[in-house]
C-alpha cells in the first residue's frame, strides 16, 4: 500500500487519540504536504522538532493498528465488498448467489 494512503488511513482511524498538538503537526505535514520548515516556521519550533513529532506519531498510530487491526479489517471488508458488488454486476446464477452467501458470511464473522 502506498506509504501516503497508509499514514492517512491509520490517521483516519486514529487521529483523535493524539494530542491537539501532534494532530495539527501531523495533518499539516502528512495531510496538507507542509514541509517542515514551514510547520516549524508557524509554530514556533524547530525543524528537526517538527521531524521527531512526525515520526512519533507514526510510531504511535502504527502501534494501534497493532494492537487494533481497525485499517486491516476495513481494507477486507471494502475488498469482499467489492467482490460481492462485482458478482452481482455479472449475470448472476445459482453458482454466483453461492458465492455472494459466502462472503456475506465471511463479513458479518468479521464484523
């Protein structure tokens, strides 16, 4: 998965168990593509500050996600999702029914 879309996933996720401060540096630089210099510049810190708070937070995301599996379950579900969606795009026959009754179940086991 690309690295963006995960940071942004997991920060989707889990944003709010940060604090107000690691949020605003995080969304500027990951979300709206700051560079450090700038979000040092209109905070008031330093560069290699704005740089440790980032990798902070992705340490701390990254260990909710461990602990949680919430972005892993959702990408399975929006793939089985699709594959339900694909199925009953098709001409679907007794075969197909079959196979969307399979991962229906599949889904409400996960949820």
């Amino acid at each position: 998965m690309d690295e963006i879309l995960k940071q942004a996933l997991l920060y989707d996720f889990y944003g709010e168990l940060l604090t107000g401060h690691q949020k605003r540096v995080y969304e500027d630089v990951i979300l709206n593509d700051y560079s450090f210099s700038e979000v040092a510049e209109n905070l008031g810190i330093s560069r290699q500050g704005v740089h440790d708070m980032i990798k902070r937070c992705n340490r701390l995301l990254a260990g909710y996600e461990e602990k949680l599996h919430l972005v892993e379950k959702f990408l399975s579900l929006r793939e089985q999702v699709g594959q339900i969606r694909s199925i009953a795009e098709g001409q679907p026959d007794d075969h197909a029914m079959r196979e969307i009754g399979k991962i229906s179940a599949a889904i409400l086991e996960e949820l």
